[in-house]
C-alpha cells in the first residue's frame, strides 16, 4: 500500500479522504454499508446465542411466549442474509468507481438505497416480534415489505448499472453486475405464495440454492479477484482468466445441482440423479478456487504486506471449501440425504459454509477498503488476526458439534426409529458446546470489527504495515 506520512485517524468514523489510497469520493458510500453491516452481523450472532440456549436448556414457558425459537431463528437468519446483502453492495460501491474509473453515477441514490434496506430490516424484525410473517424460512418478510426490497434493488442495479455503462469495463465489472442481476431475477421468482406445496418449495429453492451456489458465488469471485489484483500486484490478465473458468463451473455445477433439494418434495425420481451427480460436482470450482488464490500468492512471489487482508482471504478460500466443499458434499448423495435431510447436519453445514464462503469474504473486502477509508496505512495487525483465529475456530468448533449433534438425532430418529424427544435428549449435551463456542464466535468478532473501525495510525518506523 502507498505510504503516507501523516499521522492521524483515530476513533471511529471515517478520515480525511487521501486520494492515493481512495481515489474516487463516491467510494466513501461504502463505509456506512459495512458500519451497518457489522452492527447487523454482531446482533445476529447475540440472536444465535438464544436459540443454542433454547436447544441446551429446558426454559420456562412463560419466557418461550416471548421469545419462541421460531421467531428468534428468522430474525438469525434474517439478519444474516440482510447483512452479507449490505456488505455485497458496499463491497461493489467500493470497487465499481476503481474498475470502471468513474464516480458512481449518483451518491444520492446509493445512500436512499441503503436507507431502504435498513428500514426494510428494522420493520421485518419488529414485524417478526409481532408475528408479520409468511413463515417460509429465510423469505420470512411479508409481501409488501418484499417490494421494497425489490424497488432497492432496482435502484442499486441502475445506479452500478449506470456507472459501468458510462466507464471503463472490466471482466470483473462484467461478472459483478451478472451476478447481482441473476441475484435480483431470483428474488423475484420466491415472492409469489404457491397453494401447491411442492411448487412453493420448487421455486423457494431457485432463490435459497441458486443464491449461494450460483449468483453469490460469481459476487464472491468477482470481489476476491478486486482484492487479489490488488493485494498480490498479479497481472489482471492471469486473475481474469480463472474467473471465467471458475464461473462456468459454479453455473454448470450449481444450476443443475439445485436438484439436491428436489430428492423428498414430490418432484419426478429424475432429480435424485440430476442432484446428485451435479451437486457432487459443485466441489470442483471451489477447490479450482483455493488453488488458483494460493497459486496467485506464489506466481507473484513477492511478501504480501496486507496481512490482514490476506489472512482473511486464505481463510474464506479455506472456509468455502471446508463448509461448502466438504461439508456440502458430505450430505448431497441421495443416500446420505436420505437420512440427514432436514437434522442438525443440515444446520452445521449451513453455519460453516456461510461463515467459510461468505461472512470471510465480506469481511475480507472490508478490511481491504476499511483501513484505507479511515485514511490508516500502518496499523497492529495482532488483534485483527487474533480476532479472526477466535471467531474462525470458534465457527469450526460450533459446526463440528452441531454436526456430532446431527449424527445422533439421524440415528436415533431415522435409523433406530425412535421419538423426536428421545433424539434431543441425547442432543443437549452438544447444544451446550454449540453455546461456548457461539460464546468466542462473538467475542473474536468483536475484537476485529472494533479493530476495524479504531485501528491508529502508526509510525512508519513501527513498521508493521496492514
Ligand atoms: C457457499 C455455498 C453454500 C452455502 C452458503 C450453503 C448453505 C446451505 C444452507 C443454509 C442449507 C440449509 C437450507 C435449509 O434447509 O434451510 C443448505 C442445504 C444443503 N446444502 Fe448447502 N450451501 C452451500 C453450498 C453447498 C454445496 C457446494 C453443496 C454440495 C456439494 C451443498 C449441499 C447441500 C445440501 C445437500 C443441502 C440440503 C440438506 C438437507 O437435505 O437438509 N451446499 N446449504
Ligand atoms: C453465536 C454464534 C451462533 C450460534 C450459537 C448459532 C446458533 C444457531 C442455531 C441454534 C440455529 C438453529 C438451527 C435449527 O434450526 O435447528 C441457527 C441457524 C442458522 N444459523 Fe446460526 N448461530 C451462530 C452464528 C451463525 C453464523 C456466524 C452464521 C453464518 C455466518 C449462522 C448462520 C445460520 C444459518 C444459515 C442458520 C439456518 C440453518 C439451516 O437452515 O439449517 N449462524 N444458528
Ligand atoms: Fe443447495
């Protein structure tokens, strides 16, 4: 990173804009998505505390009427959702005027944008509290709230749009606006309430599984790119050149792998083929993934002097191919699914794979553009990384027992054929080790998110660059 000399920055808020490390103002949105994001990100995990509470103890009825697992679990996931969204848009306001060597084509919009998606947030929660909700998980916000959502991100994609048009155009510009439009096109086909069951869940899928085996991953590729032309120095030729390969791998893979959600909803027998074999494929994208960003650090062979940023980057390459890769394929197989369908298994996948794939890499472009956006060059690196080891261990360790959670209720329920309430008494235990690592999961994120946004110039002599 270019070296300034003066001394400054601290506290939170954003600095003095310093041209050479932000070089167009209209970057300077960015900074309030990720605030918010991080702020949305903490709230869900204090959220995930309550539901492995719930699972671990026994809790009195009255306290249940307040809070039921149910409504707590959509504001978990909810918030999830809300928060990578958030964390997308302001990755892309962020790198759109870089590539496309242009301000974003209206600020304006940008923050009406944000402003749209919170309100849409904050009224689904208190909603949600009230009981406002269409009950399908993750798409739990009523309809109307839904059109707001979709007049938001009307405007995102015509002001991203807009800028592109009118600037440079890159193959990473190319990839980002076609994922994010397939993103939108998604959204819309799970607005409409289905009275047949099993196209509801037909279409739930299109938006839940094309999400983030499809759309999201060619955001995912597109940002780490950004960072990695950035950070390694790497010729953008080389960079591109695995985006496109890697990207249609995650379509041919993903699309059809959506069949491994058909297997038990009363669609036709074809899937438990098609599922199965597509979705097994879906691990080689993300393995060509992990090898190209490790390959990319070597071609180069230079020290990468953002360590920050890179820890973060090999640690969601790594996540993807854990929670996504290995947990994924773990449970695809039909004959697997056939028991694991639905369990704890299920959810442990779910957490690490969400962490892995997408809460690192968020987190990675923010640490790209935080420190840059608070006019810091040099700051300690320790509680960044130490942060990251907390919360990512604490994800492993949280995933690993609601695994071995899993595997006792898939065979107490599905193998011994015994009750629910048999399956989650044996369960407890691990619900209770679930809620100690949730426990360090918020304390390692805590640590990197104050250190992101309070980190203190240091001196040049300290020499301990980001
Ligand atoms: C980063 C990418 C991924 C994320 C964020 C993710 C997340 C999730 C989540 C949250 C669920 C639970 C949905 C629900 O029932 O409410 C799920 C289900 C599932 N995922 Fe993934 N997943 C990813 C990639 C993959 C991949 C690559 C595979 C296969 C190799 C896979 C295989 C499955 C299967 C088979 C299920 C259904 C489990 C069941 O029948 O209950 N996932 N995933
Ligand atoms: C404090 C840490 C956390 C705790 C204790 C926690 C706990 C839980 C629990 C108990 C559930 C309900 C599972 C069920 O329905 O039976 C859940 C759902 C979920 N959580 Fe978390 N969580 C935490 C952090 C996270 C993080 C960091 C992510 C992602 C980055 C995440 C993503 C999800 C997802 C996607 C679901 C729905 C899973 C599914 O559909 O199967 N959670 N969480
Ligand atoms: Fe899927």
């Amino acid at each position: 990173m270019q070296q300034t000399t003066t001394v400054r920055a601290g506290g939170i808020g954003m600095g003095v804009r310093d041209e050479r490390l932000v070089p167009y103002a209209s970057q300077r949105v960015a900074y309030w998505y990720f605030v918010v994001a991080l702020a949305l990100f903490v709230l869900q995990l204090v959220v995930g505390l309550w539901l492995a509470i719930s699972y671990a103890f026994t809790i009195p009825q009255s306290i249940v009427d307040v809070l039921p697992f149910g409504m707590t679990r959509a504001m978990h996931t909810n918030l999830l959702v809300l928060w990578l969204l958030l964390g997308f848009m302001g990755g892309t306001y962020y790198l759109v005027p870089e590539e496309a060597e242009r301000e974003i084509y209206s600020v304006p919009l940008a923050y009406l944008q944000l402003v749209a998606f919170v309100g849409t947030g904050v009224a689904a929660l208190v909603g949600f509290a009230f009981g406002w909700t269409q009950g399908r998980p993750i798409l739990e916000i009523p309809t109307l709230l839904d059109f707001v959502v979709v007049i938001g991100a009307l405007i995102f994609l015509f002001n991203v749009g807009m800028t592109v048009l009118k600037g440079r155009k890159t193959a990473i510009l190319g990839m980002l606006l076609g994922g994010l439009v397939f993103l939108a096109v998604l959204y819309v086909f799970g607005m409409p309430f289905y009275r047949n069951l099993t196209i509801d869940w037909f279409y739930w899928w299109w938006v839940v599984h094309l999400w983030v085996e499809g759309a999201w991953e060619l955001v995912t590729a597109s940002i780490l790119a950004f960072v990695l032309i950035k950070v390694t120095g790497v010729d953008r030729k080389v960079v591109e050149k695995y985006l496109y390969i890697e990207t249609g791998l995650f379509l041919f893979t993903g699309l059809a792998g959506t069949g491994h959600h058909y297997y038990w909803i009363g669609a036709p027998r074809a899937w438990l083929w098609v599922g199965g074999i597509f979705s097994a494929m879906e691990v080689l994208p993300i393995i060509a993934m992990v090898v190209d960003t490790f390959h990319t650090q070597r071609q180069r062979g230079v020290v990468i002097k953002e360590k920050v940023v890179w820890t973060f980057a090999l640690g969601t390459a790594i996540g993807h191919l854990i929670g996504a890769g290995v947990w994924g394929f773990a449970h695809t197989l039909p004959q697997i699914n056939y028991y694991t369908h639905g369990s704890q298994v299920t959810a442990s996948h779910g957490h690490l794979a969400f962490f892995g794939a997408y809460a690192l890499l968020n987190l990675t472009m923010f640490w790209y553009a935080m420190p840059r956006l608070r006019g810091v060059t040099r700051f300690k690196t320790y509680p960044a990384t130490l942060g990251f080891w907390v919360m990512s261990l604490a994800v492993l360790g949280l995933g690993v027992a609601m695994g071995i959670a899993g595997v006792l209720q898939t065979y107490i329920e599905r193998v011994l054929g015994q009750g629910f309430m048999t399956a989650q008494a044996q369960m407890q235990f691990w619900f209770k080790v679930v809620l100690f690592f949730g426990v360090f999961i918020l304390v390692g994120a805590l640590i990197t998110f104050w250190h992101m946004v309070t980190a203190k110039q240091m001196r040049e002599e300290a020499q301990e660059s980001p």
